[in-house]
C-alpha cells in the first residue's frame, strides 16, 4: 500500500509541474526554477536599499577573539540553528572566515 501512495504521489507531483511550467517532457521538470524568477528575485531584493543583504550583516560582527590556533565553528551555540562544524586554522595575521556562515575568527595573542 506504502508502495502505491508514493508512486501515486509522484504521478500527482509530475502531472502538477507539467500543469505549472506548461510542459510535456517531464526531464525539462529538473530545472523547476527558472533563471528569469531568479533574476526577478535577486533584482527585487537589490532594489529595496532599506534592508542590508546576508554579507552586510554578517560584515557588521566583529571577528570573534580566540586563544587556540584552531576554532571550531558551528555557525550558532545551537546546532539545530547551525551549519556542519568547520575547523579552521588561525596561523595568518587576517582573520579567518567560516566557510558557511562568515563569520570571522582571529588569534588572541598574548604577548
């Protein structure tokens, strides 16, 4: 029965992208998005100055002192809010960024 519900659901999800995009080939459905709702999207957003994007924001914390020569980021203290762990290696003098989320470490030193 299990069997019949998720291959009925995928006819039902199939039938409905053809409706929605106007499409018969049903290989054309792997590139749901198309570039123009991207492009619209990403233009809306840049006219809109009142909001900072995702880099401004994220630019705006300061980097994070350390006392190790490696951090291990997380992205949040709560890992359900987070990313995957990341350890990076603070050995230049620039801070280092988090790959996932930006966020910057540096050495504390000491001396």
């Amino acid at each position: 029965m299990a069997t019949f519900g998720r291959r009925n659901g995928l006819t039902i999800a199939t039938q409905l992208m053809k409706t929605l995009t106007g499409s018969s080939n049903s290989r054309s459905l792997s590139g749901i998005v198309s570039g123009e709702v991207v492009t619209s999207h990403t233009q809306k957003w840049m006219q809109d100055t009142s909001k900072k994007s995702p880099m401004e924001l994220i630019n705006e914390v300061p980097p994070i002192k350390v006392d190790h020569r490696i951090v291990a980021c997380e992205g949040d203290n709560d890992p359900a809010l987070g990313h995957p762990i990341e350890f990076i290696c603070l050995d230049k003098a620039e801070p280092a960024v988090c790959k996932y989320c930006g966020l910057r470490y540096v050495q504390d030193h000491h001396h």
